[in-house]
C-alpha cells in the first residue's frame, strides 16, 4: 500500500496554537481526531503518525522548525520513506484567499509564503498538491506579521475553523476520488 504524506505547516503549538499561521497544523488535528491518528512521535524535526483515511495509509505531519524551515521536515520524510511527489499534500494559510474558504491545487509556485518557499526549495520542485487555507489580509500591509501569528478575534476564529474543517473534506475528498474532483468541488 502506498503512502501519503499529508503535512501542515505552522509553528510549534505551545506558542502559536491559535494564530492564522497555524492553519495547517490546526487541519492535521481535525484529520488526526476524526480518524483517530496519534500525532505524537517525534522524528525528522516534526511531529507525525500513521493511520489511514479512505482506504489509503497515511502519514499526517506537523514539522517543527518554525514556519520558516518546513521544507527541511517534509524533505527528510520523503527521502526516508521514498514517498511519490504524487502522494504529498502540503496544508497552509493563504492570505490571497478570504476566511472560512479554501482553494485546492495540483502544483505551483510558493507565492509570498516563507513555509511553501521553503518546501519548494527543499524538494526542488513545485510539483505537488496543496490545500490553501484563507486567512485573509490585514487592512494595514505594516502589521503583516502580527496579522499572522497575533492573536485571533472570536469572529475570525469562527471563520478560520469553518476553513480548516473544509480543508479536512478536501484532504479526504483528493484521497477518495482524486486533486480533480476536489478542485471542482471545493474552488
């Protein structure tokens, strides 16, 4: 049986837990709770474990080495455990998408996110499917970073979970039937 990859990117929990960069991470607990994935062994700078959703097995993984180094991560699981391109999905926040929606990808560039950026540039390709979280942008581009690991309102952390729990469904959705049928139905 083949196995997938499904990392979150964000930053350690104990300090960013609930801020918008954490939008990856806060997907791999909604998978990890409703399929009953223990994400608690620590190894190739990250958190992981295995289980399986829809019949695949997978490997849901929370690197741990700031945003900024998430490609470090996810490079060393892969060439650990000679996992396909093909079977990598990479969960994060966009701020080009607004709260509360998400938008599925095939492949593509990092954008202007330092964890994708890193994650390219690791794996030295772009070729590998991505489920974009919104988070929106700050009305003032100079509060930019506290936008993104500040803390949340009430009304936005509403928002942001209705973006994680369909980031979940989209990750199960590219599982069960395939990245084609979960772009039409998700963007």
């Amino acid at each position: 049986m083949e196995l997938y990859l499904i990392a979150g990117l964000g930053n350690p929990e104990s300090e960013y837990g609930k801020t918008r960069h954490n939008m990856g991470f806060n997907t791999i607990n909604k998978l990890a709770e409703s399929y009953n994935i223990q994400v608690n062994k620590n190894k190739f700078k990250g958190l992981y474990g295995f289980g399986e959703i829809e019949n695949k097995k997978v490997m849901l993984l929370k690197p741990q080495t700031y945003m900024n180094l998430s490609g470090q991560s996810i490079k060393e699981v892969i060439e650990f455990y000679k996992i396909n391109l093909e079977n990598l999905i990479v969960i994060y926040d966009d701020m080009d998408v607004e709260p509360g929606k998400i938008k599925v990808r095939k492949f593509g560039g990092p954008g202007s996110h330092n964890g994708m950026k890193s994650v390219v540039a690791e794996l030295k390709s772009e070729s590998f499917k991505r489920v974009r979280v919104g988070i929106g942008k700050p009305v003032d581009k100079s509060t930019m970073i506290e936008y993104v690991i500040g803390a949340i309102s009430e009304e936005d952390v509403l928002k942001l979970d209705q973006g994680t729990t369909l980031a979940k469904e989209a990750v199960v959705e590219i599982l069960k039937n395939g990245i084609d049928i979960a772009m039409n139905k998700f963007n």
